[in-house]
C-alpha cells in the first residue's frame, strides 16, 4: 500500500521531472491507469485552466491529482504568448510540431532588441471531493539567440534558448543535478502543498 497521486500529463519530459520532485508519494499518469480524458484550455487564466484540469482528471481517476498549467510572457510583446503559448497568443491558427514551433519562435525574437521573458507556471493539487489548491512559481530570463543552433528538448522546445536569470545555460545545457537545483524553490513548494494535504490522501495498492 502506498500514497498515490494521479498525475495529470502524458508528457515524457514533464513526468519525468515530477518523479524526481516528489519521492515520498507513489505517481500514476494518464497512460498507467488507462485513462485518457481530453480537456479544453479555454480559459486566459493559468490558475483556472490548472484547476480545471485538476479536478477533472481527480473526478475521473477517483485519486488526487496534480496538473499544471504554464504560460510565457515575453516582455517587449506586452506579455504576448502568455496563456496561448501553443498557437502563440492565438496568432497560430493551430498548434505547430514542436520541431515547427522552435523555429517559429526563433524568427520572432530574431528582431526583438529586447528579449527579456519569463515562465509562470500554476500547478494545482485536485481532489475528489471538489477541494483545489493551487500554487505558483516564476522563472525569470532572456532568450539567448546565440544558442540558436542548438537541439531543442522533446516537450520543452523553449528550453535550447531560454536562459533563466543568474545563469549562461540554456535548460538542455544543463546537467540533470544542475536542472534539479535550479528547480528546489518549485519543488518545496510543491511538497509542502502535499505534506499540507497529506491527511487526503489515501493508500491504495501497489
């Protein structure tokens, strides 16, 4: 029997990251359970698309679960993709291939003297019983053109040019322990909203 949470993306990467974050709980995605539930980001808010995705994916696997929502704000673009960063602020008619979508974006900061930008992401903790908490975390940064050559990362096509502030590296640049450093203000939080609710939070078999 252990702690289990449902975790509400397919996305390799991103599953990835959360079994490192959080150790003392055991993790189920969408593709473990067989469930597969398609959710409309309609709104321009990243805390109620995260709720959202939260308390449906709870109702429909009967387990608390975690889902997140981004967005990213380019500064000289008045906070332009923001929400929509998919199709862009909704400038894309339809989401492009990650592979399309990072040479999109390279051609558009291209002329941008200011390339200051930031990512915020919401991830919010859903239950059955309709409860939602929700936390946020901000990372601050430049996209750097001069590494423009290189290889994106499979789910995370900004990270061969985003370099958050205080450092030189892009994320594929860094090294797995440096990823996880970077990333301990997000993770406290996240584990403390986990220990906060841990009395909701149930056993079931492994």
């Amino acid at each position: 029997m252990q702690k289990t949470i449902f975790l509400g993306s397919n996305n390799p990467s991103k599953i990835s990251d959360y079994e490192t974050y959080i150790s003392d709980y055991r993790l189920c995605s969408p593709e473990n359970l067989g469930i597969h539930i398609e959710i409309q980001e309609n709104s321009y808010s990243l805390l109620e698309n995260s709720q959202n995705k939260a308390l449906k994916r709870a109702e429909a696997s009967g387990l608390p679960t975690l889902a997140e929502d981004t967005g990213f704000f380019v500064n000289a673009l008045r906070g332009k993709p923001g929400v929509s960063v998919k199709t862009w602020g909704g400038e894309l008619k339809q989401p492009l291939s990650e592979e399309d979508f990072f040479d999109f974006v390279k051609e558009k900061f291209k002329s941008l003297s200011d390339r200051s930008c930031y990512f915020l992401t919401v991830v919010s903790l859903g239950f059955p019983d309709g409860t939602v908490v929700s936390i946020s975390h901000k990372t601050l940064g430049n996209i750097d053109l001069s590494k423009i050559e290189q290889d994106f990362e499979k789910g995370y096509p900004m990270g061969a040019l985003f370099v958050a502030e205080g450092r030189t590296q892009s994320r594929v640049e860094l090294t797995l322990e440096e990823r996880r450093k970077a990333m301990l203000p997000f993770v406290k939080k996240i584990n403390e909203l986990l220990k906060q609710y841990d009395n909701k939070i149930t056993e079931i078999p492994t």
